[in-house]
C-alpha cells in the first residue's frame, strides 16, 4: 500500500490557492518547514505571520530566514494562535489566504 504524505497533500492543496502577495499564517513554527513553505509562496510581496509558543522555535526559525531567506516577509510571533486575532493587526483579518497547523 502507498503511503500518502499529508504534509505534500496540504502543501499542495495550498499552493493553489496562495500567490505572490498574499498573507498567510503558520500556527505552529516548530522547526520552520511550514513556515518556509508559506514564504515562498507569498514572496517577495506577501507576509506569513508565525506562532510558536516555544521561544526556541521563533529564535531557530528567524536565524533560519535571517541566513537564507525573506526575512521581510516573516512576523514571529512568540504567542499562542489561539491569540491570532489579537496579535495580528486587524488591517490583515479578512485577508488571509491560508492558515497552516
């Protein structure tokens, strides 16, 4: 039996809808893949909003995309998503195009 990635499945039911651009929100940091992902998407004009509630996982990734890639386009955010709708300026709510957990 083939295995199915549900990672590859999300990353490309996502990539149809998220463009150049947009705004995107990763919920969960963790070891930035998601993140990264998101970015690429979105750049060199979008924005990706992270949350992590683990310091180290904001800190690993930003030194990550400091390095190698569009820092520009990345918020950390060192809070909780369930605080999403509080640390996102609301200027962005109604706008975004995709949210990964």
């Amino acid at each position: 039996m083939q295995r199915i990635s549900l990672v590859n499945a999300a990353h490309n039911l996502i990539r149809e809808v998220l463009h150049p651009g947009d705004i995107a929100v990763d919920a969960t940091v963790g070891n930035g893949h998601d993140t990264l992902f998101l970015v690429e998407q979105v750049s060199p004009s979008g924005r990706v909003f992270g949350f992590d509630i683990q310091q180290t996982a904001i800190d690993s990734t930003k030194e990550k995309f400091q390095q190698t890639h569009s820092p520009e386009c990345l918020t950390l955010i060192h809070a909780s998503h369930a605080d999403m709708s509080d640390k996102i300026h609301a200027h962005y709510h109604g706008n975004i195009k995709a949210i990964m957990f």
